[in-house]
C-alpha cells in the first residue's frame, strides 16, 4: 500500500475503518497505547487486529505490535469479529436518488455496528451492496423492530434530511400487535415522562412533565390479540413499547417489556410484533411529497 500524507482507508467488505487520534501517552509501542485506551477491548483481541493487517498509521503503512507509538498524530484499524451469528433474514430498497436510501429492514437486523454486531447490521449490508462509504442513517429503529428507515447517501445534503427529524416534519406510523383489551378506549393520546432504566439498555415511566406523546388507534381485534396504529409525536428510545406497557398491553414477543427476557443471539423464533410501517415528508431540496410504506405486514 503506497504511503501518502492523506491516506483515506478504503472500505472492507462493508465496513470503514475507525481512526483514533494518538494523545500523548507513556506506551511505547502503538500496541500498547490502544490497549490502555481501549481496556474494554481485550490486548488479544488487539493482537488479532494487527496479526490481521488491520491497523495502519496515517499514511497507510500497516502496523505490528512493535510498531513505534507517536503522540500527535493517528491511526487507523477496522473491527471484525471471529464469531457473528447470521441473522437469516434480508433487507430491501424501496426507493433511492442522488441524496436518500429508503429501505425496508427486517426484524433482528441491528442498524450499525455494535457490540456483538458488525457484518450482520443493516449499514455495512448497505455498504457492501452499494459500494458506498458515505451511507448514513438519518433515524433508527431498534434491532427487534421492523420496517422503513431512511439513509443519507452523501454528507453534503444530510444535513437537511437530518433538521426534518429534529423539527418534526416527518410523520411516522407503526403498526403493533398486543393484547386486546375492552376496557381501553381508543382512539387516544399517551402522555409519559420517560427516563433510562434498569437494566440500562431499557426506559422507563417516572413522574414529572412529560417527554413522550404518542397517538394510538385500534385497528382490529380478534377478542384476544389487537392490531394497534401508533403515530410518535415524539422520538424517545422504546417509546412506542413502552407506552403500550404502561396501558398493560406490551407487545407481543417484547425481550424487554413488562419483563427482560434474555434469548440466545441465534434465537429468531419470536419477531416482536412492531412495525415501522409508513413514513411521509416534503424532501427538503425537491420539495415533493415523499411516502413509503413498508412491504412486511403484521396480522393478527
């Protein structure tokens, strides 16, 4: 790999390099210096990556464990994982122009690289399918959640598509199966107060002003089960599962509400029953009205 001062690391089956700046440290060797900072990365673990070829300095050089630490200046590595459950079920693009990427993403597909995720998430499929290092996504859904989700395809113009989610002029419906309950009376609008959880990766209702507002509709019901319409005004993490919850009618096959149930990361039997069915905006550079809706279907 030839040496140049504005090296930019090519993209490697779908997944982009991460760069570290090099803050000035005591470690002697490049090696050591990301085994401090990185602690909750184990040193053999770090010993793969650069066994691997997948740390270079900023002029494209590959690294070794030996290779010499430099304060001021960075590096480059890229993160595969030895061992990644696939996850069996595939994505589709329902439209795409010059500036957005609408896709449709399955249940159990992670949004972005994560964890125990990296080559099974909806992004690095996207890269590797499309060729292109830029795809951003504007908004997300929770990895059990299914549905449309929107992607920028360049920095110049993510910006607008980004303000449009943050002044709420995009109109997201859902669709959620939960229990059907007789003595609720729908159409109505939840109102709660929303904070982190425990475990941490889940929210909670608490008391004060609230901070999530979402409108439900019931669609149909077979005596048993529902199919309910769900309209966030708002964006809160797990808003929608949380708030039909607290009505005492959590969605069907929910691993975290009312309970966290742990399944095994290759356990795909139990879809939750949510969603992310249409959305709607005015695309900020056309101007035209855009609507998508998304090709899977919950019943009841």
């Amino acid at each position: 790999m030839s040496s140049t001062a504005d090296f930019i690391p090519p993209m490697i089956n779908g997944v982009s390099a991460s760069k570290v700046y090099l803050q000035p440290s005591s470690a002697s060797t490049v090696y050591a210096y990301l085994c401090q900072q990185f602690p909750h990365i184990s040193a053999a673990e770090w010993l793969s990556r650069f066994q691997d070829g997948l740390v270079y300095d900023a002029h494209g050089q590959r690294l070794n464990t030996d290779s010499p630490f430099q304060a001021h200046t960075h590096c480059f590595y890229y993160r595969f994982l030895a061992h990644e459950v696939t996850v069996p079920f595939q994505h589709q693009i329902l439209f795409e122009n010059e500036d957005l990427l609408v896709v449709d993403k399955p249940h159990f597909l992670t949004m972005s690289p994560t964890g125990q995720y990296v080559q099974q998430t909806l992004l690095v499929r996207l890269k590797q399918q499309t060729g292109n290092e830029q795809l951003t996504p504007i908004h997300r859904l929770d990895r059990e959640t299914a549905g449309v989700v929107l992607f920028s395809k360049q920095p110049a113009s993510r910006g607008l598509y980004q303000q449009m989610f943050a002044e709420r002029q995009v109109r997201k419906t859902y669709h959620a199966i939960a229990p059907f309950r007789a003595d609720l009376s729908f159409p109505c609008t939840t109102r709660y107060r929303m904070e982190k959880g425990q475990p941490f990766y889940t929210m909670q209702v608490v008391d004060g002003v609230p901070n999530s507002e979402t409108d439900i509709e019931l669609l149909a019901h077979n005596g048993h089960l529902a199919k309910y319409l769900l309209k966030p005004v708002t964006g809160k993490q797990h808003q929608l599962r949380v708030h039909l919850n607290q009505l005492g009618i959590a969605i069907l096959n929910d691993p975290f509400y009312p309970q966290v149930q742990h399944k095994t990361e290759d356990d795909f039997s139990a879809p939750l029953q949510l969603l992310a069915k249409d959305i709607c905006f005015q695309d900020p550079i056309s101007k035209a009205a855009m609507a998508f809706s998304s090709q899977f279907d919950l019943t009841l």
